[in-house]
C-alpha cells in the first residue's frame, strides 16, 4: 500500500526536475495542455485499472499530469494576469483549492455509511 503514495510523489519530483524546464523551453501552454490531457486520461486509468502494477505506473504518470497541469499552469496563469493582481490570484486560487478539498473530506465523510451497503 506505501507503494500507491511513494509511486505518486516521486511522479511529483521527476515532474518537477522535467516537467517544469520543459515549460520554460517550449512555452507554459502546451505544456499545461498535455499536463491537462494526460491528467484526464490517466485518473480514468486509475479508475479502470484492475492489475496492480498498471495501478502503480498510472498512479506515477498521474503525478507527472500534476506537475504539469499544475505547477507549470500556476504559472502561465500568473503570466497572464497584471503584476498588480499577482497575489489577488494566488489567494482566491489557493483559496477555492482549499474549499475543494474540505468539501471533498465532508462529502466522503458524510456518504461513508452509504458505501457500506453498497
């Protein structure tokens, strides 16, 4: 089971050594458009997967996508904003992730009876 969260973090760490260099080379929006793409495509393997070393390769890939999607798309969307605004953005992004999470936390914890009987 360690393996699931090691698999992931070190797709986080090979993304940041690769992922985020290949933004400043070729551009920050195709970057993000693949990191967007292979993040989609890749929580549906998760979702899918029955064999557990598919599992593990997707899981690390998927860390790739959140590097890219991420990371790289944090800054493109700074880019585009007026330097003035910079902490404006960061805040109400950051903000509205947090929501999301406690929200994701509240709804599994509110439906966790429900799973039981299925």
């Amino acid at each position: 089971m360690g393996l699931i969260g090691s698999a992931f973090l070190f797709g986080i760490v090979i993304g940041c050594s690769t992922l985020t260099r290949l933004g400043d080379v070729y551009g920050r929006k195709p970057v993000y458009i693949l990191g967007f793409i292979m993040h989609i495509g890749f929580m549906i393997g998760i979702l899918n997967t029955e064999n557990q070393y598919v599992g593990y390769f997707t899981i690390f890939i998927f860390g790739l996508s959140i590097t890219a999607r991420y990371y790289v798309g944090y800054t493109y969307n700074l880019e585009m904003q007026p330097s003035n605004y910079h902490v404006l953005v960061s805040t109400t992004m950051f903000l509205f992730e947090s929501l999301v999470y406690i929200f994701i936390c509240i709804f599994f914890w509110v439906i966790s009876d429900r799973w039981k009987l299925l």
